[in-house]
C-alpha cells in the first residue's frame, strides 16, 4: 500500500521552534504545583505509588487506568509531580505536532500554526496536558493511531497505537471503530479480513492491562448509572468553548452560510468521531474533559473555512482563554445553574489562579493546624482536599475507619475531606469544634457543605461556617 510522504511540519521549522517555546513557557512554570485541580490526578498518583510500592494493583477509579497508573508510579519513583505533569505536558506536544501536520496536508502552514496554538492556549487542554491525568495520552496515542490510518501507514501500527490508547484511558475505545472503517476504506485487498485483524489487534492490545481487572472483580462490577442531565448539557458546552465562541459562531452561519457545509465534505470519519464522544460527555455532563478529544477535530474542520470565518473562530477561541464571560451561579440548597453574566478573567487565567491557590492554600491550613491547640474537625471541600489523598508519612496518620480524614500528626486537627457521608460526622465528630471551609477551586461542589449544614442543624451541633473570600483572613487570625 503506498503511504504518504513524511512529516510537513518538517518545512516550517522556523514556525515550530517558536510554537516550542510558546507552548513550554506557558506551563512549565505550573508543573510543580501538585498533580492537579483535578481529584482524579491525585488518585491516579495514589494508585501508582501504591503500585510501585507493593506490587499491586489497586484502580485509581473504575474501570482501571493501568498505563498512566503504572507511568504515574514509575515517574514519582524519579521526582514529584513536577515528572508527571511534564509526561503530560510532553503527550500535549505531540499531540499539536500531529495536528499541525493534518491541518497542513490540506490547508497552508499559517492555518496550522495557528490552530495549534488555539489548542495550546484552550482552557480543557491546557488543564489536560499540566496535570497527572490520563486525556493526554489517550488523546495522543487516539490521534497517532488516527494520522496514521489517514496517512495509510500500515493498519497494524494504527491498531496496536489505538490499543495503547484504551490502556490509557477505557473511553479511547470509541476511535476503534472509525478507525476499523478507514482500515476498511484504505486496503485494496482482503478488506474485510484486514478490518477484521484491526480490530482484533487493537482489542487485544488495549485489554491486555485490563484482564486481571475484570477476572478479579467479574461478579462485583456494575456499570455506572446512566443519567441524562438535559439541563446541564448546554451549560458545559458553553463553559468549554466560552461566550466569544458561540457569538463568533452564530455570526459566521449567519454571514457565510454557504461556506459552513463544505467544511464536512470528505471528512464523514471526523463527523462520526466527534457524535461519538459527545456521548460519554451526555453522560457525565460535569466532567468537561469528556469533550477533549472532540477539540482537535474540530479544528481540522475549521480550518478548511474561508480565511475570514476561520480568523473569526480562532480569535474567538483564543480569547475565551483570556478573557470570558461568565454566566454561572449554583442555587443552595437545590444545586441548579442560574444566569448571572459577568465579565472576568479567562477560563485559562482562572485555572492558573486554582492550582496556585489550592497548593497555597492547602500549606496554610497546615501551618493553621499546628497552631491550634483545641480539637478541630475541619472540613475541606473538594478543590482543596486533593493533597490529602496522596500518603506523606511526614505529616499524616489515618483516622479511625475513614479514608477521608486525617490527622495532622502532632496535632489535635483532624482534615475531613469533603463530600462526607453525613452518618460519619455523628460517629467521629460530635465533640470536635466543626469548621466548615465554602467551596473555593470546584464550585459545583458548593451544595455538599449545604447537605453537611442540614445534618449539623438538624441535630444541634454548633459548627463555624467561612465563606471562601474569608478563607485567608481567617487562617491568619484576622
């Protein structure tokens, strides 16, 4: 089978080095603050750790993650979470090498350029490819396995890479199938056969790390429930691609409705691609990261516009990062999403602030705790627990049967991470003085303090309430 030639970003080297440096100076100097904003980074460095110490496993959470688990383990053998942020800063890399190439193959170079760093610059990548997740290197080995089949390299590299992928993350699954259609398309010979062995490859290759799961938890797994949350759905959208986005969008279908549809001739792999990752994200709405391999497709498609649409789109993007309007509010006691615009800062800028501010914080209640000479039960919500799920024999012992809660040792200051089945505060907590810490880093976690309250009250416990903005004051004793 005759394949395309190599690399084309290999001609714009120029262009390449100052992407290099844009895109490594814009993160490394938020690789060394923890494993991320996100909980799940800091499982996932328990789950490998834990590995690497004892030989065995035990999932980050279902179904298992048993590649960036055992990646996780190893690199934290070597260094801290500065390693492991930097693997998923450098799958992200690749990861716009990739795209640069498939948008030059049937584009011009600035398009490509460009667009990679929108990606760069995009808030759920950028947030993907800092911390100790597993998107990353799904999305790249997804992508590689993908360029590969679009470039016509033998269909056994795309197969074993789209294996690598599902190693990594369970979801990349959903490239197999699409990519068992272009096998199909590609082979001149024996086409059936061949989709046939694809598949066959990449099931093999991707369930290798999770046969031992399944033969020892066979007769316990149940499939998560299957919630349809409608009326969140169009909210994360919007969060994720941000106000300038869907303005710019309207603006361009309404100005150039003629150009819109040829974006999508010859790309019906890409339309499938992106219908079927919107299908975990209906599933779990709350998770923005779902949509993350959606991102660079959609920029394909985007770059096949008229230069003027495609200009207005990129900005749009880009300028979400920076600069947004948001129109979130959390309604206690019921948790719904209410309209309140508001002009601030950028959905990057924003998350910079969040890591900086949930290690910086975490070190301050620490030091807060070693001062305190009463017992304290303080309640830490998620955004600002994480470090709390990583063992550090220095600081802390376990507390009783509950694996949210720890002691500070030398302390009397027990830290309970929140969410906390309400039954525990009754059993542990009822001759502890209570503090409650609002929600800082993930807001939709606000509510769980509300169900806390309730139980509180319900019983007469007296408790000390501090809203977020008076966090600091009062860890300082003002």
């Amino acid at each position: 089978m005759k394949t395309s030639d190599g690399l084309k970003i290999k001609r714009d080297w120029k262009k390449l080095l100052l992407f290099f440096a844009f895109y490594w100076l814009i993160r490394l100097p938020i690789l060394p603050l923890g494993f991320g904003v996100d909980g799940d980074a800091w499982r996932i460095a328990k789950a490998g750790m834990r590995w690497i110490a004892t030989g065995k496993y035990y999932m980050s959470r279902y179904p298992g993650y048993p590649l960036t688990e055992l990646f996780a383990g190893i690199s934290l053998v070597v260094d801290g979470a500065f390693l492991t942020n930097f693997l998923s800063a450098l799958w992200g890399f690749l990861i716009c090498i990739i795209l640069w190439d498939i948008i030059s193959e049937k584009t011009d170079s600035v398009k490509a350029f460009v667009s990679v760093i929108v990606l760069s610059i995009f808030p759920i990548f950028y947030s993907a490819t800092t911390e100790s997740m597993d998107y990353a290197p799904a999305l790249f080995w997804s992508l590689l396995a993908f360029w590969m089949s679009r470039r016509k390299y033998p269909y056994w590299l795309s197969a074993i890479s789209c294996g690598i992928a599902i190693e990594f993350r369970f979801t990349s699954i959903l490239f197999m199938p699409i990519l068992a259609f272009m096998t199909y398309k590609n082979e001149k010979k024996k086409k059936l056969l061949k989709t046939l062995i694809y598949i066959s490859i990449a099931t093999i290759s991707g369930g290798a790390g999770y046969y031992r799961l399944i033969a020892r938890f066979q007769s316990s797994i149940k499939t998560p429930a299957f919630i349809w949350e409608y009326s969140h759905i169009p909210y994360y959208i919007f969060v994720v691609f941000g106000f300038w986005f869907f303005i710019a969008a309207i603006f361009v279908i309404v100005k150039y409705k003629s150009n819109i549809f040829k974006i999508f001739k010859g790309e019906v792999e890409i339309v499938m691609l992106i219908v079927l990752f919107l299908m975990p994200f209906f599933k779990f709405p709350l998770d923005k990261g779902y949509l993350l391999p959606i991102i660079p497709f959609l920029l394909i498609l985007f770059a096949k516009l008229d230069k003027k649409s495609w200009i207005i789109l990129m900005c749009s993007l880009g300028l979400n990062s920076f600069f947004s309007v948001d129109v979130k509010g959390v309604k206690i006691p019921e948790e719904k999403i209410y309209f309140h615009p508001s002009i601030g800062e950028g959905e990057l800028i924003k998350y910079v602030a969040k890591r900086k501010f949930q290690i910086s914080t975490f070190e301050e209640l620490k030091m807060w705790a070693r001062h305190q000479k009463n017992r304290i039960a303080l309640f830490i919500p998620s955004g600002i627990n994480e470090p709390m799920l990583v063992p550090d024999d220095d600081f802390y012992q376990s507390f009783r049967d509950c694996s949210r809660c720890k002691v500070l040792k030398g302390t009397n200051v027990v830290f309970v991470g929140v969410p906390l089945p309400k039954k525990m505060i009754l059993k542990y907590f009822k001759s502890y003085k209570i503090i409650l810490l609002e929600g800082i880093v993930r807001d939709e976690y606000v509510a769980f303090n509300y169900d806390i309250i309730n139980e509180l009250e319900r019983n007469r416990i007296s408790y000390v309430y501090i809203p977020k903005n008076k966090i600091s004051s009062f860890l300082r004793g003002n």
